[in-house]
C-alpha cells in the first residue's frame, strides 16, 4: 500500500500544540486459544471528555500509565487495575505531559511541552518532582534501551532518530525518516523502529552496539503504531482492527473492535505478562 510521506516535525508540532483529538483508554484481557489470540470486552478505564492516549503498563503489569487531560492540559495518570482508583502523578501548570513511559530506575519519564513552547524529556518521582533528563535536545518520542540510554525520535530539520545517553549526554545520529512507534524487543538487547524512507514502511531491528538495522516485517493497514508480546510477535491495528504478528505466520487479524463502538486505533501496550492489552481509540 503507498503510503504518503510529509513533514513528521510539522505535523508532531501542529498535533501537540493544537485541539487533540477524543480519545480514551481501553484495557481488554488478551487470551491464547488454540485457533490464536483473542480479547474480551475492553474497559474504557479513562472515560473522560479530551486526549486520554499513550498507554503504557508498568513494569509489574498491575497499573498502566497514560496521559489524561483536566483542566485544558494533559498529565500523567496511572490507574490501577485492583482498586479501579486513579492516580495523577503531575500538576504541571506551565506546560503538558504526553508519553508517560517506565523508567529502568523506578521514575517515569515524560514529554513536557511548556506554553512557551519549550520541549523536553522529563524524569518524574511519584510525588510529582521532576528534573530535565535531556536539556538540548527536542524530543518527541523515546523508548529506553538500558538503564542509561534511550532512543528517541528527536524533532529538527530533518527529523532523526538518535541513541542518547541520559547520563552522559552523549548523542548520536542512528537515522532518519522514522516513525513515532519506538519499542525494546523483548528477550534482546535491540530497539525496533518503523522505517518511512520508502513508499511501504517496514518494521525493523536495530543493535544499539553495532548500530546496524535489519527489516523484520513491513507494516500492516495504514498505521504506524505497534506494540510487542513477551512472545516476541508484535501487534498492529487498522481502524477497528487488530493484528498480530509472528515470525512462523506473518500477520493475522485476530479482532474487530467495531461492536464494541470503537473507530479508531492508535497507540498500544502489552502488559508485561502479556495477558492485558491497552488502546488509545476514538
């Protein structure tokens, strides 16, 4: 399918700083069968008018972070699956968070876009306390590799996707022409990344060592945004739709959300047993 490519800058600028789309957070039970994957019924655990989007489990699988919108701003909520109770972990009045994301040291890290435009990666205690991770570089999306590193897709002229060390400051140049979706593949020491450079984009590994890439599938339907399993497949939506993944039998769908009132997926999130699934949808 081609797949029309435009100024990824311009539209993550225009997409944060403007009216985001009503989106809520979905969190369904994912089963294995014999005839494959299956989920039940999601659970809209945001319910909320606004931007409730970017899901991701914590490391224990028993709460999953997401950005939540009050007040005209979005923070960072967790809501735990046991007390169905949810926490919001930021108050930041300057400014908004977006990709809440489980730190290797037990924080979070965060986007914080400031009403003066200012963009940077955060690091975030539970109380709310934050300090910059990353002070010269404008990133729009990260996934941590290590306990030092991560990869991000940094905003500029072109767009790139670098290897930063959050503690050293080193960073460096690996590529361009990438998408959002950012992941550490399970059971490896490698990162994923979407390619964009040609007309069908292609999922692919990269060795954060070596730094050399290799294609493990192209994209399914006309997202960009996947998630893995602890089994190693990956997941994929279209619309309503849902897909997976492996290496034995390339993509299937296993679920159409359509019944269930949903229209549009985007993000998603495996919990780290692999037995819940969470969507941001429309």
């Amino acid at each position: 399918m081609r797949k029309f490519l435009f100024s990824f800058t311009t539209l993550l600028t225009a997409f944060l700083s403007e009216a985001q789309p009503n989106t809520d957070i979905y969190v369904m039970n994912l089963r294995r069968s014999p005839e494959g994957l299956l989920v039940e019924k999601p659970q809209n655990i945001s319910n909320n008018e606004g931007y409730d989007n970017q899901p991701s489990f914590w490391t224990d699988g028993e709460s999953v972070l997401y950005s939540k919108t009050l007040d005209g701003q979005t923070e960072i909520a967790r809501y735990y699956f046991n007390s169905k109770n949810t926490l919001i972990i930021s108050d930041t009045k300057q400014g908004s968070e977006y990709s809440p994301t489980p730190m290797p040291d037990g924080r979070i890290s965060s986007i914080r876009l400031d009403t003066t435009g200012l963009q940077l990666l955060y690091a975030y205690k539970f109380n709310g306390n934050s300090e910059v991770l990353v002070p010269d570089l404008k990133i729009g999306y990260h996934a941590w590799i290590d306990a030092d590193r991560i990869v991000a897709f940094v905003l500029g002229e072109p767009a790139t996707m670098q290897i930063v060390n959050t503690k050293s400051g080193e960073a460096t140049v690996v590529g361009k022409n990438i998408g959002r979706s950012l992941h550490k593949i399970p059971d490896s020491k490698d990162f994923s990344y979407v390619d964009k450079s040609g007309d069908n984009w292609t999922i692919m590994r990269m060795n954060p060592v070596l730094r050399e890439s290799e294609e493990i599938t192209s994209t399914t339907g006309s997202g960009e945004d996947y998630c893995w399993t602890p089994k190693g497949e990956i997941l994929m939506a279209d619309g309503a739709k849902l897909f997976v993944w492996s290496p034995d039998s390339g993509w299937k769908q296993f679920a159409d959300l359509r019944k269930d009132g949903i229209t549009s997926i985007t993000r998603l999130s495996v919990s780290p047993d692999g037995k819940k699934l969470a969507i941001a949808a429309e």
